[in-house]
C-alpha cells in the first residue's frame, strides 16, 4: 500500500507482572497473561509529517480504528490497549531513533511497523536487536524480505507481485491484442522497483517491446522532462513505477501537453488514493487509469465492510475515500490480537514461534499465512481502474466483483 502511497507502500496483549523491572533493563518485551488490567502499550511510529505523510496519515487512523475497535469490546484477553505514535518525518535515521525510544524508554510490550519499505528495513532490525515481533503492513519491498529477519511478518501483498493480475490478463490475450510496445519509468525506491522490473521482464517474454526504461531518484523536483521522453517514445503501455499521487500527476500532466495517451497506463501508487487522486488529476482524465492493491472498499469480506463502516462514520467521506493503507493498518492490529491471543504472551519468542508455524490468520485483507521470511503467501491480488467516476476491480478476470477492462484508456478530457 506500500513509498508515498505503497502502500504505494506499514497490539496486541500481554501482561507483566513478575520481574518487569529486569525485563525492560534488559530491553526485551514480557509475556503477558489475561489477569492484569494494566493496558497493552503498543509502540509505532508513522510519518505524519515529510514525503510520505499521507500515507502515514492514513495508518493512523487504520491503527485508531482497529484500537478503538478492540477495546469497545473488552481489549484483548481482558487488557485494552493503548498506541504510542510517534512521527519519524518520513525519514530512515529517525524510524531507528523512535523504535529504540519506544522499546528502551517508553518500555512498550508490543511494536507495530511503519509505513513504507524504506523505513519498515531499518525500523526491523532494531525491534530484533531488543526481542520484539514486528508485524508490519506496507513493508512488503525486497529490502525487507532480504534481511531474513525472523521477527518480521508483513501482512499485506508482497509488493513485487502487485502487478500480477495485470500481465496474466496481457498474457491471456491473443499477440494481436497485446501491445506492441511498452515504457517503465520508475522512482528508484523499493517499493516501485521490484514491481517495475518484474513487469518488465515478464511482458518483455510474452514479446512486448521495450521502447523505454528509466530509474531515476525519488527527490526529482520535476518529473516532466521524464513524461516528455516517454511521450516521445508514444508506447501503447506505460507502467509507472510510482509512489505518490504528485508523481502519476505529473507525468499525466506531461502526456498530456504532448498530446500523447497510451492505450493502457498502470501505476505502482497514486490511483489508489481515491479522492486525493480524483482531485489532483481530474475525474475525466482519471478515467482509464490503473493500479494493483490487494485491497479496496467494495471488498466482499464481511469485516472489511464493517470496518469501511466504521471509518466513514468516524471520519467522514464515502467509502470510496478509505484507501488501502487504512486496511494494512487495521490487518497488523488483527493479526497481533489473534497471535497474542493464541499464545497469551506479548513476547517477541512467543509470536515470531506461532506466526512461523504455518498457521492461516484473518485480517480484512483476507488470508494471511506467513512463508519463512515473513511473506503472506495466502495475500490477494487485485488490479483495479478509475471508470466514469468510480474505482472499480478489473482484474483477476472471472474474480467476484470484477468489471470489463476499459481498453483502450480514454484520451485527456482537458
């Protein structure tokens, strides 16, 4: 879900009662049983502020929601629970400053992770240097996976398989009807990256031509020199290995003043952000755009919808409005009650041992069952489109709620 908007793209129980004091000296979390009342103290940190600040916005409120939930019907195993949030600036160095804080001064029993790949990384391994679990939701890059760390669990869609959906559609298509060309531009981040080369190398084998390919730094000022260069190129597929709403609008905005519009145009992140994205780009020219999730409201998943429910009322909107880092949020909330609960521990052992041990979990994601590098290998894949207004799912084809493709994209209304 999840860079700027990974999503994209990231509770619990316990008590202590007997040697806390020694426990915390040592900086480790403590087991918990259901007979203390004391609250379960659980630690984050969010960047509510810099580049990814709406996005880390969002888990705010998703990891609100998911507490307030818990404790209107009694907390977890008798205990309510309470969130420490700090704001990390949307920066590396200070993730690791605030997770050392929330474990070695503010003591708290659980941590849930960021958002984004590039802080959920650094953010990891101080929770395994003190013993903690670190059930993540928008921390789905490579990066992650490739520090092998057995405390962390990342409950949302690996995000290299985001695209997924999208080229087994192009793949079921008659060569005549696949595009003959196609452009990746991408942020070079590590969230947008693996899902671009993936894409690349899989339409590359099904004889999709590469007209043009570029990684460039995440902190360019001005993506339109970029946009023209694809524009140029004029190849009928365009897969944006964005992070934001700015970027995918940018480069819109570029195609446009070339007066070029590719006949399918995918994005890593951006269209995903429901109003944010309408308002920035327009509802004629969303029209026709694409992006993978692994979630959205419309979601046929009975406590998806009463969560969707609940967040409307509290904060307002449609449920159009709720993007998917809400839901990443909300599902690291669900899979910690539920392992903290089987083990009736808050101890990092505890549940990494239970997470680890094959069994499949509930979030309103869907499945989640973790492979041995923390990867949901049960998450679901969907591609969706902004169609007359409306953000609809596409793809998988014959999945429950999917709706004929838009191909070719509209042109630019403006």
């Amino acid at each position: 879900m999840r860079s700027l908007t990974h999503r994209t793209r990231f509770l619990a129980v316990g008590t202590i009662a007997v040697l806390a004091t020694a426990l915390l000296a040592a900086c480790g979390n403590s087991s918990g049983s259901s007979g203390s009342s004391k609250p379960i103290l659980i630690g984050t940190s969010l960047s509510l502020t810099g580049d990814f600040s709406a996005d880390g916005l969002a888990f705010e409120r998703g990891y609100k929601l998911w507490a307030s939930d818990v404790n209107a019907h009694g907390g977890i195993n008798g205990r309510k629970v309470q969130l420490d949030i700090l704001n990390d600036n949307s920066s590396p160095t200070q993730v690791v400053t605030n997770y050392t804080d929330l474990i070695t001064v503010k003591h708290v029993e659980l941590t849930f992770g960021p958002f984004s790949t590039l802080l959920t990384a650094p953010a990891a391994q101080v929770a395994h240097r003190y013993g903690y679990s670190f059930i993540e939701g928008a921390g789905g890059g490579n990066l992650v996976f490739s520090e092998k760390l057995p405390n962390v669990f990342d409950v949302s869609l690996p995000v290299a398989n985001e695209f997924d959906p999208f080229i087994s559609w192009l793949s079921s298509l008659p060569a005549s009807q696949r595009p003959a060309t196609a452009a990746y531009p991408t942020v070079d981040d590590p969230f947008a990256s693996p899902q671009e080369q993936r894409a690349q190398s899989m339409l590359e084998a099904l004889g999709i031509k590469t007209v043009y390919a570029k990684t460039f730094p995440a902190e360019v000022p001005d993506y339109l020199p970029n946009a023209d260069l694809v524009a140029s190129k004029k190849p009928d597929l365009v897969v944006l290995g964005s992070t934001d709403v700015p970027t995918v609008q940018a480069f819109m905005h570029g195609f446009e003043q070339q007066h070029f519009s590719p006949k399918l145009f995918i994005a890593a992140a951006g269209p995903d952000q429901g109003a944010a994205f309408v308002s920035a780009v327009g509802s004629g020219n969303a029209s026709g755009m694409m992006v993978g999730n692994p979630w959205y409201p419309d979601y046929k998943n009975a406590a998806s919808q009463a969560m969707v429910a609940e967040y409307v009322k509290k904060y307002g909107g449609s449920p159009s409005d709720v993007n998917a880092d809400v839901a990443e949020a909300y599902s690291v909330g669900q899979v910690t009650a539920q392992a903290v609960e089987h083990t009736g521990s808050t101890k990092g052992s505890a549940i990494d041992s239970y997470l680890h041990s094959g069994v499949t979990l509930n979030s309103v994601q869907g499945p989640v069952k973790f492979d041995s590098l923390g990867r949901n290998i049960k998450a679901i894949a969907f591609i969706f489109q902004w169609q007359n207004s409306n953000y609809v799912q596409v793809l998988p084809v014959h999945a429950t709620g999917s709706v004929p493709i838009l191909n070719p994209k509209p042109n630019w209304t403006s």
